[in-house]
C-alpha cells in the first residue's frame, strides 16, 4: 500500500468536506477557508484587470461559484481517485482488458462520486466495497448541498437587487427624497417606505450571513447596487434623525429601527469584507432641503452631529470603495442612474 496517497487522499477528501459543509451550512461564520481565499483572489483578480469595466465585474459572482463549485468537484474526485490509488488490485476490469491505470481510476471513482454506479469496474470485497459506497454517499451529500446552495444563492441575489431598487424607487438621493416627501407638516408618507426598506434590509442582512458570495454578485447597473441603496438610505435616516426639526421628524422608533437594521448589516460586511474608508464622504447638502422648503436645523448644528457619526459614514464609504462604486451625488437624477 502506498501510504502516501492514502494520506494525501485522506487530506483533500477532509479539506474539501470542512469547507463543503462549513460554507453551505454553517450560516453563522461565512464561507469556508478555501472558498473565503477563492473569492478574495478572484475579486482582487478582476478589480485589477478592469476596476473602471462593469461588465466584467458582473462576472464575478458567477464566476465565484463557478470556480468554487469546480474546486470541491476536483479536490473530492481527486482524493477519492488518491484513496483507491493507494494499493494495487483494489479494481477489478470487468472486461478483462488488462492492468488498471491511472485513467481507469479517475474514471471508476468519477462514476462512484456522481453516483453512475461502478462502471466497467468493480471493487474488490471488503472495506474497498464500503469505501466505494462511501465515495457514492460523498458525491450524493455533494450534489444535494451544491443545487440547495445555488438555488438559494441565486433567490438571495434577486432580492439584493430587489431592496436596492424599492429604495431608488423613492429617490436617486437622500436630499431628493426628503424633498419629494415633504408635504408642509412632515415626512409622514415616509412611514409605510422605511418600514418595507427595514424588512427587506433585515431580509438582505441575514442573506449575506448564510451566503456570503452574496457580496460578490456585481450588478451593473446602479440602480440595483444594494452598496448605493445603503448608502442613500442611511444618510435619508441621518438627515431625518439630525438635519431636520424634531417636530417634523417621522416616528422615533422606525428612524431607529432601520438605522440599527444598517448598523447589523455594516457590522456583517465589516467582519470580512470592508475596511473603513480613510476619509470622510461629502456630507448631505441642507441647501437642497432649504430650496423644496423643507424645515432644516442650522449649519452648525448639523456639523456637530455628523462630526459624531464619522466613523459610521467612513465605513459607508469603506463600503462603496469595495464594491467600485462612486459615492452617490444629490445632483444626480434617475435619468443618469439609469
């Protein structure tokens, strides 16, 4: 027996089996070690070749779980083709062609791990008998979590961009919203928005937690970059919660409710994705609430508070800045988002 093969066999079979289930069922602590280096060195790959090229960068995600689905394919068929390796005689040729290669192997535990049956090939009695059910029982529990990973990966992508577009649907700025929200007593048309924005929010948070490829899956348009929508809803609910009156402000709870739901969903990406930014974003214009006659709190004051949320908006920006993306402008209109 070459135990060499057998070890390096036992290795890549545990190595892909860790990071299988670590990555497709362990929805707490994100992907698994090899997948986590697999996305960080294929989006740093694409962000260096083309960081100005949205189309390329759409392809990230897809291109992610592609490689990420390839690579447990040929870790989990290579260490099963290293076990069956690893003594002589263990495949019989049911055709009596001669002695078993190398190709004879892979192709023997190929069909074994897809689950085809054993081929033109069959394992001697014993334990070679059980580890081929084995291998069998391995490509079954593959199969099942890769289709249920991807299917749910793929319904959490649409609802990213779900929660991205029900937010440009109120406005392409935080400014342009509150001015178009405005109706001479308050913001309370806001109400019945924000609360929907904070489900899907919430929704989209625990998304990223179980998938975490979610966060490569680039979109090129900007209207349904969830980043942006992030971004405008935050500093909506810092111009609702520091800019303007307290008598006019929407309801406390559901100002707070929904920044607490940003708060969880920066603190998610944070722990493995974005890194605060080293400056602080341009601040919320007051002149544009000023000119749809919206009430607004001095200049001064307004300072003050954003002063004390620095640190918050440096990992929105943080965040826009690992995603491509450019800080969204109260100039721009739904025409040049588009």
């Amino acid at each position: 027996m070459n135990v060499w093969y057998l070890l390096l066999g036992v290795v890549l079979l545990g190595g892909v089996t860790v990071d299988l289930l670590w990555t497709t069922l362990w929805i707490s602590e994100g992907a698994g070690p090899l997948t986590s280096l697999l996305m960080a060195w294929t989006w740093r790959a694409l962000r260096t070749v083309g960081p100005e090229n949205n189309r390329l960068l759409s392809l990230s995600g897809p291109l992610i779980l592609a490689l990420g689905l390839s690579t447990w394919i040929v870790l989990l068929w290579s260490g099963w083709t290293l076990v069956f390796a690893s003594a002589e005689h263990v495949l019989v040729d049911t055709l009596r062609r001669g002695p078993i290669t190398w190709t004879d192997r892979v192709y023997f535990t190929g069909y074994a791990i897809f689950t085809l049956g054993n081929g033109d090939f069959a394992p001697r009695e014993g334990s070679w008998q059980v580890l081929t059910v084995l291998a069998s029982a391995s490509g079954l529990l593959f199969i099942t979590l890769s289709i249920t990973y991807m299917l749910s990966l793929l319904d959490a992508v649409t609802q990213k961009r779900s929660f991205a577009s029900t937010v440009r649907t109120l406005g392409p700025s935080s400014e342009e919203i509150l001015r178009t929200s405005w109706d001479e007593d308050g913001f309370r048309g806001l109400d019945l928005p924000l609360n929907a924005i904070t489900t899907q929010l919430n929704t989209l948070t625990t998304n990223h937690k179980a998938y975490p490829i979610l966060h490569y899956f680039y979109s090129q348009q900007p209207n349904e970059a969830a980043v942006l929508g992030i971004v405008i809803l935050d500093e909506l609910l810092t111009l609702l919660r520091c800019g303007v009156p307290e008598a006019v402000r929407p309801d406390a709870i559901l100002v707070r409710s929904a920044r607490t739901s940003v708060q969880n969903y920066l603190r998610t990406l944070q722990h493995t994705f974005v890194e605060p930014a080293d400056r602080t974003p341009p601040p919320p214009d007051l002149g544009r609430l000023r000119e749809g006659n919206v009430p607004t709190v001095s200049d001064d004051e307004f300072a003050s508070s954003l002063d004390e949320l620095s640190d918050r908006r440096r990992v929105l920006l943080g965040l826009v800045d690992s995603d491509e993306r450019d800080w969204p402008s109260p100039d721009e209109s739904d025409d040049t988002i588009a």
